[in-house]
C-alpha cells in the first residue's frame, strides 16, 4: 500500500495539489480498486479531484517513485520545453551579435563611399542606410540634381537624408512654391541644409513671414532662389530685428517688401554687428539719417559692403584723389556704390585716361568726381567718343576740358540726342559758342520737353538772357519769369545735387525711375 501525501492550499471550489512534496513509500506499488477503500460519500468528490489531478499530472511526466527522480525531471521537462519552444520561433541574436552587424554594415558603406571619392569621415554618429545599395540610390539621386561629388564632401550630411522621407518632399513643396528647376543644383549648394529640413515646421512658417512682410507670392521663389539660406533662419531672431531697425531710422514701412525682394540678405544681418555700425558711419560723413534711410530704400544692397574693408578704405581714396570733405556726403548720396566698388584702381585708371585724352589736372578730376561719382565707372571708349564729337562740333581741347570740369554728364549722355540739340542750339538759336562753354548742361534738357518751347517764349517776348537763366529752373519758375519785364539779376545756378530731394517721400514708381535714371549715366 502507498500513501502519498499532498499538501494543498484550498480556495472555494479548489484544491491545489503540489505532487512534489514529500512522499511516504511504505511497500511497492500497487494498484488497487478505489472499491475496497471506504470513503463517505461526502469525500468522493474530493477524492475523486485528488485522483484526477495526480492523472493528469502522470501524463505530463510529472509523476515520479522519489524525490530525486521528479525534481531532475521536471527540471528537464521545462528545459525540454524552452529548447522546443525556441527552435519552433524565430530566434533573435544577441545585443553583440547586432552590434557587430552593424559596424560590419557600416564598414561596406564606408567603403562604397571611399570608392566613388566621398570622404565618410565626418559621417560618424550619423544614422546611415545599413546597406551599400541604399546609400548608392542616394548619391545617385543627389547626383541627378546637379550635385557633384565635390559638393557632397563640402556637406556629406546630406548623405543622412532619405530619398522618400527627405529630400522628395522637400523639393516638390519647392517646386509647388515656384522655384526654378534651373536654379536647384545652385540652390542645394548654398544651402544642402534645406534638404534636413521638415515642411510644416521649418519651411512654411518663414515663406508665410516672407508673405507678411509685403514680399508678393510670385516674388517668393525669386527670393528663395537669391538667398536660400533664409530658410534656416528663425522667425523671432535676426530677421525681424534688422526690418524693425530699418523702419525704425525711417525706412517706410510700405517699402519693406520691395526692399527685401531686392535684398533678402538684410534678413540675416545682424543689427549690432552689420546695420547700425553701417547706418552711424554714413550718418558720420555729414549724410543725415533719413536720407540714409530713403538710399538704403533705394539701393538696399548697399548695407551688404564691407564697412571696414570697402567702405572707410573707399573713402579715404576720395580724399585721397581730391575729393573735397564736405563734398564726399553728396558723393555718396549721388552714386552709393562708390563705397562698394575696387575704388582706388578705378580712380588711379579714371585720372590717367582723363589727363591723356583732354589734359585734365588732378585738381579738376576731383571736381568732376564731385559732380559725377559714377565716372569712376564709365568705359574709356564712351568717354573718347563724346570727347571726339565735342572737338568736331569746335570746341578746342581748352573749352572741351572746361566744359568737362563744368558738367561731367557731358561723357555719359546719348550721342544723337547730343547731335540734336546742338544742330538747334547752331542754327535756330544763333548763339555763340562760349554760351555752351558756360552753360555745357544745356545738353543735359531734352529738346522738345524743354529747351524748344522756352526759346520760342523768350523769343516772342523780347527778352535776351543766358542759357542758364533759360533753362536752370523748374517750369514754375519758368512762368514767373516770363512775368519779367526785363532782366535785372542773372540767377546763374549751375545744376547740382539736392540732399533734400533725397530725403523727400517717394512715389511707389520712384524707385525704378530712379533705377533708370541712374542707368542711363553709366
């Protein structure tokens, strides 16, 4: 007979048995009737619970004759299990075996890259493709922009951009903005960053504050396309402190967008550093602040030059070439780019031409500097040519210097309308030649706007008076002097540069006539 003994730990409506604890052997096995043992009828359920479980527990092996035996075996019984358990799933590898994979990976990237001419070395730390064949549809879709294996060792980062998640979305929200094709590869170049960037987040807040400064939709793109690396800038930065500076010297607010389309590099200078420095040390010259402000509306490039390696080494050459002090403030209000220009060669070259082709001193080119700073710019074949047709027209070389010296614009004006008004000036207004040594503006007015339709009224009134009192006033003064019944004073104003005029509000086509205007002198 066998007892076997269970300990148990009796829940309503359960009994859990643990097979494992102690048993008692007192003979050999046997198996006997449950019949010949007298149980109440109120333990059978029990008993029967008992027998049940201790059955079940055979058929999983667990049953066993000791102690020893049924520990040793159900280690192996679990053991079995997992073992079994683990060749039926997929087996995953270890931490180390994944590392070691990876750095394998990495090594074959490294060495595509190496072998196409990339540098990989500042690519560590960055999440890359973990095979050659990915990094291979990158470099070759990069290359399909444009970029060359140069451009990609100046920013190998760009090898961490993703095709599809990237660079795709990038450049069709690009593209959909109104960016050329045509102007991508130069685009990527400046700025490959663009190509990191998120839409939503970094893109479309600046084009929206693009929009809200004036900046018209269709000039959105071209803005882009001159200065991408506005893209990377954030919106509470430097951007809007240097607009906020610039209406704030008097800048009108109107012009901000016209200014900026222009001249979107405004939107990454600093105001300490580049603005305000630039803005004091024009102010400094004797040129007042609002008339900084409406050059700065007109030529906002300006605030791109160099303050101390262009603009005082610019105009110490001006002093230096005879260019009075008190006279550099109108030179620079006349033509701003004189400050940005390679200024002393172009001088040195100016003076020398000058002096060989109508004798014109030092002294003397320093005035003519002072009435037209953009003689610095203009071409030796223009300037021999209206030379060329003064001294056809019989001015010697003494009145053509003089002339010169008296109207510099004289070597820049249209050659034909120059011929016209000198044809009139010879044959209807029968005047001598030393009234255009005098007066050599006079082929500054236009022929029929100006200079016709006054001879013809002073003509008809009797009056005789100089070219200047003639036409060297606006039309209003004109009438009032048409009042006159004769000639007491002669107002003998030579044209010159106005600095209030400068600083006079502008009309919204202002800025392109002056453009012309300024165009047509060079």
């Amino acid at each position: 007979m066998t007892i076997v003994s269970y300990a148990g730990i009796t829940r309503p409506g359960f009994l859990l048995a643990h097979p494992e604890l102690p048993v008692l052997v007192y003979c050999k096995l046997q198996l006997n009737s449950i019949s010949t043992i007298r149980i109440p009828s109120n333990e059978m359920k029990r008993t029967e619970l008992v027998t049940r479980c201790q059955c079940s527990v055979a058929e999983r092996t667990f049953a066993s004759t000791s102690v020893g035996s049924s520990l040793s075996n159900t280690d192996n019984v679990r053991l079995g299990r997992k073992q079994r358990s683990s060749s039926s799933l997929y087996s995953r590898p270890s931490l180390l075996e994944m590392k070691k994979e990876k750095v394998a990976n990495r090594a074959k990237v490294y060495e595509f890259l190496r072998g196409i001419g990339i540098v990989p070395d500042e690519l560590d730390g960055l999440e890359l493709p973990v095979t050659t064949e990915v990094m291979r549809e990158r470099v070759d879709f990069l290359h399909k922009l444009g970029l060359t294996i140069e451009d990609i060792n100046n920013y190998p980062l760009v090898l961490g951009c993703s095709v599809k998640k990237n660079m795709i979305p990038v450049l069709d929200y690009l593209g959909k903005l109104g960016v050329r094709k045509s102007t991508i590869t130069e685009f990527l170049r400046r700025y490959p960053q663009v190509l990191h960037a998120s839409v939503v987040v970094d893109l479309d807040p600046v084009v929206k504050y693009l929009q809200g400064m004036d900046i018209k939709p269709n000039d959105i793109p071209r803005v882009l396309e001159r200065y991408p690396e506005i893209l990377g800038f954030k919106l509470e930065g430097t951007m809007s402190t240097s607009v906020a500076y610039l209406v704030g010297i008097g800048v009108a607010r109107r012009e901000v967008g016209g200014l900026l389309t222009r001249y979107p590099e405004i939107l990454g200078m600093r105001v300490g550093r580049v603005i305000k420095p630039f803005v004091e040390y024009l102010e400094s010259l004797g040129i007042p602040r609002l008339a900084v402000a409406r050059l700065i509306e007109k030529r906002p490039h300006i605030l791109g030059f160099g303050l101390e390696d262009q603009v005082k080494p610019n105009v110490e050459s001006l002093l230096e070439y005879n260019v009075r002090k008190s006279s550099i403030p109108f030179v620079v209000a006349q033509y701003p780019e004189i400050i940005g220009i390679e200024l002393k060669e172009k001088l040195l070259g100016q003076q020398s031409l000058l002096h060989s082709v109508i004798d014109l001193g030092p002294e003397d080119f320093g005035r003519v500097v002072e009435k037209m700073p953009q003689v610095v710019s203009l071409s030796r074949i223009p300037i021999v040519k209206h030379v060329d047709f003064l001294k056809d027209c019989g001015f010697s070389l003494q009145q053509v210097r003089a002339m010169v010296v008296g109207c510099p614009q004289l070597l820049a004006l249209n050659l034909d309308i120059m011929k016209h008004s000198f044809d009139y000036f010879q044959k209807e207004m029968e005047r001598p030649f030393d009234d255009l040594v005098t007066f050599p503006a006079f082929f500054t007015y236009g022929l029929e706007s100006t200079i016709k339709p006054r001879h013809k009224r002073v003509g008809k009134k009797g009056l005789k008076c100089s070219l200047s009192w003639l036409l060297n006033c606006s039309d209003e003064k004109f009438e009032q002097r048409m009042e006159y019944d004769t000639i007491d004073i002669e107002e003998m104003e030579m044209p010159s540069f106005d600095m209030n005029t400068l600083m006079e509000r502008r009309s919204d086509d202002s800025a392109s006539d002056d453009d012309d205007r300024d165009d047509e002198h060079i």
